[in-house]
C-alpha cells in the first residue's frame, strides 16, 4: 500500500529501508522523500515505520543467554 504518493513511497519500500538501518523518520526523508511534500502522510509514514521497527525487532535473533549447569 502506498504511504507517501506525492514520492511513490510504498510500506515495503519503509520496512526495507529499516531492515537496511533506518530508525527514524528523518533517515526515511533522506532516502525517499516519504512525507517531505504536502506532509499528509506523515502520521502513517510514522505508524508504519513504527511497525517496521516492532517487526524487526520480533525476527532478530536471540541472544545467548548463560544458564547454570544442574548436577
């Protein structure tokens, strides 16, 4: 679904760009433009990277944790 028309800016475009490092809104803007123009679609460009952040967060890997032995 487009978020940004003014730019062609896509939600896969917005999660792609966060799974490439993206943390902010700002970052998004530089690359793309995305709520740079009329500004409408700012809140949504923010719940979708908001998203974006969660679903990354979700699919990273676990990180080891030391547990102690048992006898």
């Amino acid at each position: 679904m487009y978020v940004c028309v003014c730019n062609a800016i896509t939600e896969r475009a917005i999660h792609r760009m966060v799974k490439d490092g993206c943390t902010t809104l700002g970052e998004v803007q530089a690359l793309s433009g995305c709520a740079d123009c009329c500004g409408t679609c700012h809140d949504y460009a923010l719940e979708v990277l908001d998203q974006a952040l969660g679903r990354q967060q979700a699919v990273s890997p676990p990180r080891a944790v030391s547990l102690p032995m048992v006898a």
